[in-house]
C-alpha cells in the first residue's frame, strides 16, 4: 500500500488529497487546529502534545482519509523518539473536577451575596445620613441675614398676637374678636384672595403669618410626612419645618412665594383657596415651585 512506503505524516496528507479535503477542512472535520494538523502531516513531534493525544490524532486523521489506523498507530510506536508503551501517563479523573466544581461555585456565589448585602445596606445608610444632613443644614440657615425684610422661623408669634401688632400699628387687619364665625360657633373657611378685600379677617386655625403684611394664603393638607420651605423672592426663609399626617398648616403674607416640598405626594396645597397641581412640578418626589406673581 502506498502509507507502507511512506512516511507517516505523508500517508496522512496523501490520504487527505486523494479525498480532495483541504487541510483547513480536515482540521475542522477533526476538531484540531490548521497548526496541529501541519505539524502531525510534518511529524514536527516538539510541537505536538503528548503521545496519548496525538495517537488520537492519527487515529482520527485516518478514519477520516480511509487508511488503516491500526498501521499507522504501530509505525507511529516505532519511532525512536516516542514514548514507549510501557510508560504509564498519569491523568487526572474527570470525575474529581467536576466533584469539587459545586462546592466553589457555591463559595463564590455566597461571597458575591454577601458583598452585595453590604453594599446595599451602606447605599442606605449613607442616604439617610445624606438627608438628615441636608435637614440640619437647612434648619442651621433660618435665622434672617436681613431681618428687616423677611420673618425668621424662630420668631413667629401667635395669631392672636400677630393680629393685634399690626392692628396697633395702624394695619386695617381686624383683630381676633371680628373674625367670621358660622352658626355653629366654628370659624368660617377663608375664601379665595379675588373674592374678599384686603382687609379680610384671617382664620386662625393653625394659621402663621410669615410676613407683616399681605393676605396670600398658603394651605397645606398633609397626608404623610413631608417637609416644607417657603421662602420669599429675596431667598429668605419664611417657613421652614416637617408637616406630620393628618395636619393642616396655614401661612398667610405678601407674594410672591418659592415652595419646596420634600414629599409632593404626601400633600395637598391650595393657594387663595385653590388646588394646586403638583405634579407637573415634581421630581424623584420633591416639589418646587413659585405662586403669588
């Protein structure tokens, strides 16, 4: 037979061209590399793996060419330079890999959980660290730089009080005695700024004046927690603090007025005695917005 004559590699790559294969389709018909297919049809032995796999590369390669494997494998096992069949190659079981593959793809997947818990937890407590700061800041800015253009939280006084120094002072505000009262001995609701004159009597539920003069009204219907800044146009703080569920707040003064809420869903504003939209107002929850131009 012509691979007796031959030598081994070349009865391999004769095989394959007398069956019109290509070597890069012999290599992929073997699942070898175009490298390790040239070096076996050269028997360039240094730069093939060991002897156990390349006797499976010439076994293959000759059931693929239509040549006696068997003949080939002995002259291959004649070659000075091959291991000889006594040699025992050592390998290692693959049953042992995959035994131990689970237990460490469960370490890492523990180690990857536990750093994502921790990550999370620190994400919210540096958040709420973040806000409490942002509070107290904004607390520690309410005392007035210009006391004599806006009201500070800190001195807001009584309605009782506050009606009655401006009506000293000459204001035509009434006092406490001639606010409006219902048949039920209630105060009455105060009506929209368009609808009374400037001297209307104020109600005095829950009701502050941030500004000596003017009767804009803002009224604040809290249903969650939600904290509350106004200020005035001059960037003064008028009212500043957290509006707890289930309570109303009422601040009456001159416009305009620069509203920030901390929780818009948590709350209903009417301005003069108006709703007030707040959605198109919002982001990420927080409201911001001007009224009384």
């Amino acid at each position: 037979m012509a691979e007796e004559s031959e030598g081994l590699g070349q009865a391999l790559r004769t095989g394959r061209e007398a069956r019109g294969l290509s070597i890069e389709r012999a290599a992929e018909s073997l699942m070898l590399s175009v490298t390790t297919l040239r070096a076996l049809e050269a028997e360039n032995w240094n730069r093939m793996p060991a002897p156990v796999f390349v006797r499976g590369y010439i076994r293959n390669y000759a059931h693929l060419v239509g040549l006696d494997e068997d003949a080939l494998l002995s002259r291959y096992e004649g070659k000075d330079n091959r291991v000889t069949t006594g040699q025992i190659v050592q390998l290692t079981p693959i049953s042992l890999y995959l035994g131990k593959r689970p237990a460490l793809w469960f370490l890492v997947a523990g180690v990857v959980l536990v750093l994502l818990l921790v990550a999370a937890v620190s994400w919210f407590v540096i958040q709420w660290a973040a806000d409490e700061t942002a509070v107290a800041e904004t607390a520690a800015q309410l005392p007035n730089p210009n006391p004599a253009t806006a009201v500070n939280a800190a001195d807001l006084v009584p309605v009782e009080s506050a009606i009655g120094q401006v009506a000293d002072a000459g204001s035509s505000i009434p006092t406490a005695e001639m606010l409006p009262v219902g048949e039920d001995g209630g105060l009455l609701p105060v009506p929209a700024a368009d609808e009374v004159p400037a001297d209307r009597p104020i109600d005095q539920e829950n009701v502050q004046r941030v500004t000596p003069t003017g009767d804009a009204e803002l009224w604040f219907q809290f249903s969650e927690d939600c904290w509350v800044e106004v200020k005035g146009m001059n960037g003064d703080y008028l009212y500043a603090d957290l509006g707890r569920p289930e309570q109303t707040l009422r601040l009456v003064g001159e416009g305009p007025f620069d509203v920030k809420l901390g929780y818009a869903p948590g709350v209903n504003l009417l301005f003069n005695g108006v709703s007030v939209p707040l959605a198109p107002h919002t982001r990420d929850y927080v409201a911001t917005l001007v009224l009384g131009y």
